[in-house]
C-alpha cells in the first residue's frame, strides 16, 4: 500500500512540474524574445540571432552559460532554471525559424570580407572562415552558422576573442581574431551577414 501511494505521488508530481514546464513557444515569447525577437531574428546587435542556429552548437553555448564556462550576466540567469529537456527544446524551435539576410552599406568591402572568408589571408596567417564554418556560414554541430548574422554582433565576438573575454570556444578563434585588421573584421562580418 505503501509502495503505490509513493508511485501515485511520484507521479503526481511528475504530472504537475510537466504542467509547470512551458513551452519553447511560450518561454521565447515570454523570455528569450526581447532580446533575440519572437522568431528568434535580434531585435538588437548587442545580441545574435538564433533562427537556423544550429542545435547541438546552441545547446552547448546555454549550458556553457549555465554552467559559468561562458560569462554573460543577461544570460545567465536566463537559464539558470532551464532543465535539459528545455534546453534541447529552445535550441530545436530556434533552429525551425526562417533565417534573414542583412543589407550592407559599403558594397566593395564585401570582396574583402568574401576573399578573407573563401582564402584567408597568407600574408597575415589567417586561416579561411569556410574551412571551418562551411562555404555556405551554416557552420556545424559544433561551430556556430554565421551566415545572416549581424555584422556588429560578429564584429563584437571577433573583438572578445581576441582580447580573450570569450573563452568558451573554439581555441582557434583566439588566434584568427588577433591576426584579423580591422578592416578585415569588418568585411568579414558584413559579407556573413548578407548570406543566405
């Protein structure tokens, strides 16, 4: 009698914290759109926007940033209470969402940011972008799309990579981002962002 008055109350409880789960539909719109938009395009370039984001690789950064491995002080108490299952659920609903290709001003420094990222720099001993992160930007289950990204999103982590604030990833990107000019950052960052 015991034993099923336990089983009855486990699940129960079970029953109501799944009733007490939201949605990912839910805790976008009512968390994560302020700063990354209600189908998951940043409403700011002060944050990336998440649609078509890969899922492994979005997992991996919320429970960096769970974990502390990845500092942010919006973030982390963003997910502070996120189970697991929410995780892999909000990283899946951005990954669903349309991507969104961003107009850039200067039309010649896109050549720059197109051969940096194709070829890299021989010159400079910076690797091409695409040897990582795919001809197309759509990256990998471990490297970020950048294809559609913000461009002063992008410039922002070059420039926290290379003054190693942004410690969590790839040790590669330390490298590429302190041999980067200026000029080439920002042609970069412009050429990913109008990619479809």
């Amino acid at each position: 009698m015991k034993s099923r008055f336990l089983a009855v109350a486990a699940a129960l409880s079970l029953a109501s914290a799944g009733a007490l789960a939201m949605s990912a539909d839910e805790r976008v719109a009512t968390q994560c759109a302020t700063c990354h938009g209600d189908k998951g395009q940043s409403v700011s370039p002060l944050f990336p926007s998440l649609a078509g984001q890969n899922p492994e690789y979005m997992v991996k950064q919320l429970n960096d940033f769970k974990s502390g491995k990845r500092k942010s002080e919006t973030m982390t108490p963003q997910v502070a209470e996120l189970t697991p299952e929410e995780i892999a659920a909000l990283a899946a609903w951005f990954a669903a969402q349309p991507t969104k290709q961003h107009r850039v001003s200067d039309e010649d420094l896109l050549a720059v940011g197109r051969y940096i990222y194709r070829k890299g720099n021989s010159w400079s001993g910076v690797p091409a972008c695409a040897d990582c992160h795919g001809a197309d930007g759509h990256g990998t289950t471990t490297l970020p799309r950048l294809a559609g990204q913000n461009s002063r999103y992008l410039l922002t982590q070059l420039k926290e990579f290379n003054q190693r604030t942004r410690t969590n990833d790839n040790q590669a990107m330390h490298l590429v981002a302190s041999r980067l000019t200026e000029m080439e950052a920002k042609a970069v960052a412009d050429y990913l962002s109008q990619m479809p």
